[in-house]
C-alpha cells in the first residue's frame, strides 16, 4: 500500500474520477488473507491459488461499485 499507493495517489491528485481502497484483509491480487504478517512471512508459497481462497469481500463490493458507477 505505501510502496505503490502512496505515489500513484500522489500521482492522481486533482483528479476526481479516479478513486483509490486499500482493503485492510485483501492481498495485492484482491484475495482474502486473515494470516498475520509473521503466518505470510513464514508461508512457503503465496497461497493465491489455493483451495478455499476466495475474493475479499471488500475488494470485490469496491469493484462491482466501481464497475455500476463506470456505466451511469
């Protein structure tokens, strides 16, 4: 979020049609993630694709929002 977000909101300053979410539960690939940073750090791969992975929720009502708003 701060390697990426912060520039790229720097970045769209001013400009309004452009919105930015940072899910608190949501990896960089919109996927849930409920481990601690210690559980990710000491995981031996990323889990993306594992069984029981699931959007995060949050991402994905930021996203069909987004989407609904792009059409009107």
């Amino acid at each position: 979020m701060h390697a990426d977000g912060t520039p790229l909101q720097e970045a769209a300053a001013g400009m309004t049609h452009i919105t930015f979410s940072f899910p608190p539960n949501a990896n960089h690939v919109f996927k849930e993630d409920l481990r601690t940073l210690a559980e990710i750090a000491a995981s031996p791969g990323s889990g993306f694709n594992e069984p029981g992975t699931r959007l995060d929720p949050e991402s994905l009502e930021t996203i069909l929002t987004g989407l609904s708003h792009a059409g009107a």
